[in-house]
C-alpha cells in the first residue's frame, strides 16, 4: 500500500498545484496570483528565519541545562519542512506549510512521530551524574543503556564455539 502511496503523492501534487494556479488566477487574475506565490516564499524564508533561530536557541538551552533536546530537534526538522513547502510555489504547499508551521499541529505531529521513530541525541558533552546536575566528567562509570527484551538478543558463545569478547570498553 505504502509503495503505490508515494508515487501517487509524486505525480498528484503538481497536477494538483497546476490545477490550484489556474483556479486562483482565474479569480484573481494572473499578477495577484504571482504576488501571492512570491509572498508565499518570501514568509517561508522568513517564518525560517525566525522560528528556526528561535528553535536552535531551544536546543542549545536545553543542552546546556542537561536535559533532552530531542523534542526540541523533531520541532525543528518540522519548522524546516513546513517552510520548504512555503517556499515551494504552489498554494496546496502554502496551506500545509502553513498549518505545520502553528504549534499545536506541531506538537501534535512529533508526538505522533516520537511513538514512530527513536531519537538518539548523544554527542552533546552532557551526562547524567550520581550528583543533581549535568557533569561533563566521562571516567565515572560506565554509560547505561536501557532496552526492552525485544531490542536485543544475547549469544553466549560464536558460531564456532569460542566465548564472546569481553563487554568491557578500555578508557
């Protein structure tokens, strides 16, 4: 189902973004049909622009204060999708640009896709100590991942026999 979804997608959308044009400007006319088009753009860069700084300065707060910044990252990949379609020409795009770009659809389209996919943040310098804040110090102690029983399996010996390698990493 999912393969015939895609091309469909792929082939309708300018056909019907071709068939939204000659709607509008025939009720509008050609020239405020094009200013639309072109504004449409220009509040894609723009709506960028400043929800995209005010998304990064979010992560940035968040990794700074030790917590997760991965909500923060599916927002922002929302905010760049959302102005891409406005920046797309075409009014169909404009409107899903447009809804995607409000909060509450936002939030509710993350969690949506936050029960779909993972999202590992690492690399950001921060760990969680025994202590109540964010520690940099990276000798402490091993770090901890938490899976359920069917996100992984356990071999006690190789194919050929021979124990498996130690689970221990050298620092």
């Amino acid at each position: 189902m999912r393969s015939v979804i895609v091309p469909l997608i792929i082939l309708g959308l300018p056909i019907a973004e071709i068939a939204g044009f000659v709607i509008v400007g025939r009720e509008l006319g050609v020239a405020l049909t094009l200013l639309l088009v072109l504004l449409g753009g220009v509040a894609g860069i723009l709506l960028l622009r400043i929800q995209g700084l005010g998304m990064l300065r979010r992560v940035q707060e968040a990794a700074r204060a030790g917590k997760d910044p991965g909500p923060d990252v599916l927002g922002g990949a929302l905010i760049f999708v959302a102005a891409i379609l406005l920046i797309v020409p075409g009014f169909i795009t404009d409107i899903a640009g447009l809804i995607l770009f409000l909060p509450p659809v936002r939030r509710a389209i993350a969690a949506f896709l936050q029960t779909r996919l993972t999202i590992l943040t690492t690399g950001s310098g921060f760990r969680y100590g025994t202590g109540s804040g964010p520690s940099s110090d990276r000798g402490d102690g091993p770090t901890i991942i938490d899976l359920d029983s069917d996100e992984f399996s356990r071999k006690d010996e190789d194919e050929d026999g021979s124990p498996p390698p130690s689970n221990r990493i050298s620092r």
